[in-house]
C-alpha cells in the first residue's frame, strides 16, 4: 500500500479476518465491507502475515477456540502481532483469548494480557448469558480519541451473548466497562490493540462506528 493511499483511503488496507473454523465470519466480513474496508479471510500464520490489520471474531466455547487456533499456529500469530503493536480488533471469544486462563473448561489463554475469565455469578433477576443489549463506560484518551469518535462517553448501546467476561488487575487496560449485576470489563484497548466483548457487527449504526474508526486508524499507521 503507498503512503498517500493509506492516509486517505481505509479501503486500500489489506484486511485480514481470522478463519480457525468457528465464529460469526459472515456477519463480520459484511460489516467491514458496509464501513468501506475490504476484508478477507485467512486461515494460517502465512495467510495474515503480510497484513495490514488483524481482526479476530469470535463465538462458542473458549475450549474449541483455543484447540483451533494451536491447531493452525494462529495463536502464535496474535501473540506476535500485538507485541508488535500492530493493528488488531478481537471481539467477544477474541477478546476472552487474550487472557491467561478462562473458567470454561479450565482453558489456559493466549497469556497477552494479565487476567482471568470468569463466569457471571449472578442472583435474579439478571439471567445467564448476558443476552441482548447494554450501555458500554467507554475511557476514552481525550476529547478528541480518534477511537471513539461518533460514540457516547456512557450512553450508547451495543450487542452483547456471553456468559462469562474478563477481569484483569490491569486498570490501564481496560477500555469499556459495562453493568450487568455488577460491573465488568466489557472492552480493553493497548497501543493499537482494541477487543470488545460486545458484537460490534450486531451492533446497528454505533457498532459499525467502532470498526470504521479501527479501520480509519489502521489506515493512518499503516
């Protein structure tokens, strides 16, 4: 990609969608392309190197990700791609991945970011999952956070299904928190690493918002 082509114009990134054989891809590849990127799917580390951005989608059983994505060497591949600090967008599973362990099946995570996920430990009236939708706290890195922009400090809803969430003792990392029986981490962002535990793509106007300001600020460091 040239240099004038990246600043101006999101679509001329290449746009890589991680296939391990599970996950909403369709739904995914659909919302990126309405916000102007041109996704497409890779399933090996050969596949996503030359990259642009990283995007990894995600849904069902953290056991079955995990097994997957050894299975491929694509865990390797998100490792390496965030310490690289390169662009990167998980979402639900892809964010729970990037934690050291997870409750559901004692599955040992990607270890990128210190933290465990759990499962809600709810009374009712609240049910498990957590279906439906739900406001996200977003901290925001300024008045003008290029992340952010067309969404609501506190107000706007996005698209949650899951049953368990992330905790961190990290701070910093957390981008979006969100209430359900008690607050949780539903967002965390480092560098240019963002993961959301809502559905973006599921979304409506504000979730679309989230993925072309990804792909606006891919465009611009890349």
């Amino acid at each position: 990609m040239s240099a004038a082509a990246s600043k101006s114009d999101p679509s001329a990134l290449d746009l890589a969608v991680i296939d391990y054989g599970m996950g909403n891809l369709r739904s995914v590849l659909r919302a990126f392309e309405h916000v102007g990127g041109k996704p497409r799917l890779v399933s090996t580390p050969a596949d996503a190197k030359t990259a642009d951005a990283l995007v990894f989608p995600g849904q069902g059983a953290i056991m079955d990700c995990m097994r997957l994505l050894k299975q491929t060497g694509l865990d390797q591949t998100v490792r390496e791609w965030i310490a690289a600090d390169r662009p990167f967008f998980g979402i639900c599973l892809g964010l729970q991945a990037l934690f050291e362990h997870s409750e559901e099946g004692d599955t040992p995570g990607l270890g990128i970011f210190p933290g465990q996920v759990v499962r809600f430990k709810l009374n009712a009236p609240y049910k498990i999952p957590h279906m439906g939708w739900n406001n996200v706290r977003w901290n925001s890195q300024g008045v003008n956070d290029p992340a952010l922009q067309g969404i609501s400090p506190a107000n706007d809803q996005f698209y949650f299904v899951h049953s368990y969430h992330a905790q961190t003792p990290d701070r910093s990392l957390i981008w979006g928190e969100t209430e359900y029986g008690y607050t949780y981490t539903s967002a965390i962002r480092r560098g240019n690493c963002f993961a959301t535990q809502c559905h973006p793509e599921k979304s409506q106007a504000k979730g679309l918002q989230l993925y072309r300001n990804f792909l606006t600020g891919a465009a611009r460091r890349s």
